[in-house]
C-alpha cells in the first residue's frame, strides 16, 4: 500500500495522525491534507526532530496503517 491511500482518504486517516502526533494542530492537518512532504515537514517543526527521524517515524506509522 502506499501513501495515496492516505490521500485520498485524509479525513478518516487524520484521526490516526492526530493519535500519533498529538502537537499537530487541527490547522496543521488542513494544511497536511493527506501530503507525505507536509507531515514529515510539520513533524520537524512541531517535534524538533531532524528529517531522517521525521521519516522513520512516518515509514513506522505506514507499516502500522497501511497494511493491504
């Protein structure tokens, strides 16, 4: 499976970001909507973390919601 999946389907996967990544903002999921590049970029802000980590930790969270 990959990231079109989350795409497509923002609104229901947003719940689950939002469960992951708990200092995302609602107006930082508008401004995501469902892109890899936004969520690994707001992830570094957010989280202070390099974009190495920002990436693990997305590529953890699809092996997790993206089984298929």
């Amino acid at each position: 499976m990959n990231w079109d999946k989350v795409e497509g389907n923002w609104r229901q996967f947003k719940g689950k970001v939002r469960e992951e990544w708990g200092r995302l903002t609602d107006d930082d999921l508008d401004r995501i909507a469902g892109r890899r590049d936004q969520l690994l970029g707001r992830l570094q802000e957010s989280y202070g973390i390099t974009r190495e980590d920002a990436e693990k930790r997305v590529k953890r969270w699809e092996s997790d919601h993206l089984r298929g």
